[in-house]
C-alpha cells in the first residue's frame, strides 16, 4: 500500500492511497489517477512497484514527465520524496504497510485489465460501485503477487528493469509464462525438434492473449522473435557473436549489456529478459564448449565460434550473474593489407616481409586492445614453404591460409616445453608463439637459446622494453639458476626485431616503432628505434594524424640479410622518412 500527494497548481493538496502494482495518471477516466487538466495526457504516464521499486514511465505524452524538474525518456526509478510533475500536477510518493493477502501474478494483471474495461464502459456505474465499496479510494483493491517459489537452478521471474522500454516488459511476461507450462527443466537440456515446435506454438499462443489483454500494443512480431532467440537460442548474445563487428561484450547483469566496436563502447539496444534467462543462455554456451554444468563460481571457456567467454555466477540461483566475452578481431591477411589501413608505412612494409624470408626472430607487442595478433598474421601471411607450430593462449593469432600446415598447441598444456623444444630442433618449422603465460614464454626463449630461429612471439606489454623485461622475468622465475640481470641481458639479445603496437583514441592502430634491443640499461632493456609513428597533430577530436619515420639507424640485421643473398634497399632507412 502506498500514498501519491496530489498538488494542483492554484488548487489544495489531497492525498490518494492505492494497494496496486500499477498506476496511470492521466486526464481521462479509466486512469487510476485522474488529473483533469489540459495540459495532461489522456494517458500521461505509468507508476509500477515492482522488485520493491516504484518506476515510472512516461507514456508518450504531449507535454513530458518530469522527475524532480528533470524531464524523463525511459522508465525512470523514483524514491519516497521525490517529486513527479504532470502538467500542473505535482505528485509524491508515500509509503505504506504491505497489504496480507496477495494475488498471482495473472490475477492481478486480469483484475486490473478487467477493472480498466469496465470503467471505460461503464463510468457512471463503475464509479458508483467503487464508492460503495471503498468510499476513500478510486481504486479496486489489489495487491502485489507473493514470491514464486525458489527454483532449482535459477528464477524465471519477468523482472523488468529501469531503463528499458516496454517491449522488454513485453517479452519477460511473455517468456514468463511460456516457461510456466513447460515441465521443469524442459530449456536446459537439448533442444530438438519437438520442443522447439511445443515452444514456439505456446510463444505464438501467450503472445495473442498478451496482447489481448494489455492496453499497449508493442510491435508483436519483433517481441516474439526475441522470445523464440532467448528460449531457444542464445538471446542478444546470438546476434552479437554474429557480428563480426563486435570484439568484446560485458554484460554486468541481465539487463544491462554493453558492446565494444572499433574500439568504442556503446549500449546494446536490447538485453535478457531476466536472470534466469542470462543463466541459462551461460550454460547453453558452456554446454556447447564441453563445459559441465555449473550454477556458481567462476566459468571460463573457449567458443567454438572464437574467442573466450569469462562467467561469474552468484552464491545462489537468484544472486546476480554476469559476463565479460573477448573475440579476436579477425586478423589481417596480409602486410599489403597493413599498408592500406596505414598500421605501417611501404618502407616498414617492406623491411618487415625481408626480415620474415630472412628467418629473423621477431618479437610483436602491444596493449591487449592494440591488434597484435593481426600483426602476427600479417607477419605470417607470405610463408608457404615451411610448416608452423603455433602455440596459442585463447586468441587466434593467424587466419588460416591453405598450402601451409598448421600445427596448434594450447600454451596451457604441460607438454608444451617438450613439444616447442622439438619443433626448434626441425629446421624448416617456424615458431608462433602466444607467450603471455610463463609456460609457452619459456618454451620459446629455451628453443631461442638453443639456435632456433624465424620465430614470432607476441607479449601483450605498454612497451618494448617492458615486454622484453616480462619475459627476462619469465625466464628467471622458471629457470631459477639464472639471475633476473643474467636473464634481461639474455633475452635482449634473443629478439632481432621488437615490432610496439598501439591504437590511437581514434580507434585506428599503429606501429609505432621498429626497434632492435641495445642491451642492458640502468634497470632495463634498452632499444633503439630503427622506425618510428609520430603524431604531428589531432586533426578534430576523432582524428590523429602523424608520419612514418626512419630514425637513420641502420639495424644489425642487415648484414644477416645480405649474408642470406637478400638484397636490402638502404634507402629504407634514410631520412626524410619515405610513405
């Protein structure tokens, strides 16, 4: 039970006591709440309890609601105080006692329906009624529905959030009451073809009574679309996976999701219907992945489709789940490619592919958002006469060409030293290697010291010296015989090239340098550039712009390519830098 205090401007203050879960304002009779004025609505705007809040939602009114002066877009959560205006109304809540007896779910959605319907048909005799039987109230008396039993695995409960609009309103009853006539746990199991034929006929059939039954009329078709994808498929994770465009998606709970493309982060237009939609969609995913059921605790797993999937499921069926999904950016095909997007000038283009003919030991670093692995791709694309090991740590790191053969190793496993220190030893095979745990690190730098050669090792680091310092840690950490000062000067000499990506605030992505490692400096790997990216100027707030240059360095390297019969171009590395 709760109390609105109803101020008219220029007129006195009243109090009205309702023991409803819904509530309309508007000018017209068939609202719970009239307020007959001009500058209302026939239907102004909604107040719902509900999950123990009072929302309210503006009904495309002419005029607008505002909540403590502030005009609101979408359903908007109210408090005890605050003040709703509505025209020349100023209306505020007050709390009450919770009622005794409390209804189901479908009865007071019925009553009210029921309640609506006679007062639009009836008014005179609606309005006499009423008043015989609660002179005080303009209102039938209902109440709020009791709270469903505890489920096994999670609550199907049709809870809708603030902040969205009402077709997910729409689609949490729908789904609601479809999983209501299924037997218990009819969704978490296989979907074959008779379930999914019983589940999109009891779809088609609620969503004909709902709207029947509701005063509103969302768009039908989209709503059971969305439905038949939550309770059959993977919901809005399906269409994002989908989307090549999408890299990662965080999803702090069910009805909040958030979407990352080219680097920026947006509100996806849709969300789950309930948490026990998000948990069952989590399992459906594992399921999937060869993960076993789990209902709390930490889950984490690879998709079959790419990309990793990190869950993190309450204490309890109803506590909050949520999610955090990462999907490699599908990787270059070529440095030609590189070139077109302006990640590298020609000239570093051309340095790099000699450098990869010419078996150089390549080290590729950047931040985890940076595009390494395109990079490492790209690197890779011109190889055809000698087979890869790739070891990997839950990112793809090439795209798949054919005439080369592939060999993939997940850098988790305890053979991975073993299989990368016979690898090393075959001289035609070359070395992928995602070293961001210690394992495959010191697999690649053993294989390194021993002699192998052409490889491409990838290490997410803010910079080339500190990659280089996270391996030289690696190493020391592992071989525990070798000094952390003994390790850095060995693996700065381990790497002929050190290739720092980044990505600008305009989303584009850079290299922005070539360097060759120096050796030890006063805590540290010292490099030296052989190319750099400088920014010369932001060109708007979307925009940086900058050149490609060669520092003039002529790198140790060279000599190893003429000695291979590679002719380098010395130009490459002259000033003014070339494009």
């Amino acid at each position: 039970m709760f109390t609105i205090v109803v101020s008219e401007k220029g007129g006195a203050e009243r109090r009205e006591t309702f023991d409803v879960v819904e509530v309309t304002f508007g000018r017209v009779q068939g609202n719970e709440l009239v307020l007959p004025r001009g500058n209302v609505s026939k239907r102004h705007a909604r107040l719902v309890f509900r999950d123990s809040r009072f929302i309210v939602t503006d009904l495309n009114s002419t005029n607008g609601t505002y909540v403590n002066r502030r005009r609101i877009a979408q359903p908007t959560i109210v408090r005890e105080g605050d003040r709703i205006y509505v025209g020349d109304y100023v209306l505020r809540l007050e709390a009450g006692e919770p009622s005794g007896e409390r209804a189901s779910v479908d009865a007071t959605s019925e009553n009210l329906r029921l309640e609506r319907s006679t007062r639009e048909s009836f008014p005179e005799a609606a309005a006499e009624l009423l008043a015989a039987e609660k002179p005080a109230v303009d209102a039938v008396e209902l109440v709020a529905p009791s709270p469903p039993p505890e489920p096994e695995l999670y609550s199907s409960l049709p809870i809708t959030p603030a902040g969205h609009d009402e077709a997910l309103s729409w689609r949490a009853q729908l789904m609601a009451r479809v999983e209501a006539r299924l037997t218990t746990g009819a969704l978490d199991n296989t979907i074959d073809a008779s379930v999914r034929a019983s589940v999109e006929e009891l779809v088609r059939e609620e969503a004909r009574s709902l709207s029947v039954e509701s005063t509103s009329k969302p768009p039908l078709e989209v709503v059971t679309k969305e439905a038949l994808d939550e309770l059959l498929g993977h919901g809005v994770l399906g269409e994002l996976l989908a989307d090549r465009s999408v890299c990662e998606v965080y999803v702090p709970r069910f009805d909040r999701v958030l979407v990352m493309r080219d680097h920026a982060t947006e509100p996806s237009s849709t969300s789950f219907a309930s948490e026990g939609s998000l948990r069952r969609i989590i399992a459906r995913l594992a399921s999937a992945a060869g993960i076993p059921r789990a209902t709390t605790g930490v889950v984490e797993f690879r998709l079959p489709e790419g990309g990793w999937l990190l869950a993190v499921l309450g204490e309890t069926p109803r506590s909050p789940a949520s999610l955090m999904l990462r999907r490699e950016a599908a990787p270059a095909t070529s440095m030609e490619e590189l070139v077109r997007r302006g990640t590298v000038s020609r000239a570093m283009a051309s340095f790099l592919t000699q450098a990869v003919a010419a078996r150089a030991n390549i080290l590729v670093t950047g931040p985890r958002d940076a595009g390494t692995e395109q990079v490492v791709s790209a690197l890779l694309d011109g190889i055809t006469e000698a087979p890869l090991l790739l070891v990997e740590d839950g990112e793809r790191l090439i795209k798949p060409w054919g005439g080369t053969p592939v060999f993939s190793l997940d850098g988790a496993r305890a053979e991975t030293r073993g299989v990368v220190s016979t690898a090393a030893r075959t001289r035609a095979a070359r070395l992928v290697v995602d070293a961001n745990r210690a394992l495959p690190a010191t697999a690649v730098l053993d294989a390194l010291l021993e002699g192998a050669d052409g490889a491409v090792v990838r290490v997410l680091a803010g910079s080339a010296p500190r990659a280089l310092l996270r391996l030289a840690a690696d190493l020391a950490s592992l071989q525990r015989a070798i000094p952390l000062d003994v390790a850095r000067e060995l693996v700065g000499g381990l790497f002929d090239l050190v290739v720092e990506v980044h990505r600008l605030r305009d989303g584009r992505q850079r290299v922005m340098r070539i360097s060759q490692a120096e050796g030890l400096s006063a805590g540290g790997v010292l490099v030296r550039d052989l190319f750099t990216f400088t920014v010369e100027r932001a060109a708007s707030a979307d925009t940086v712009e900058g050149n490609f240059l060669a520092t003039g360095l002529v790198p140790r390297f060279v000599e190893s390519l003429e000695a291979r019969g590679l002719a380098v171009d010395m130009a490459l590395f002259s000033r003014p830098p070339s494009r």
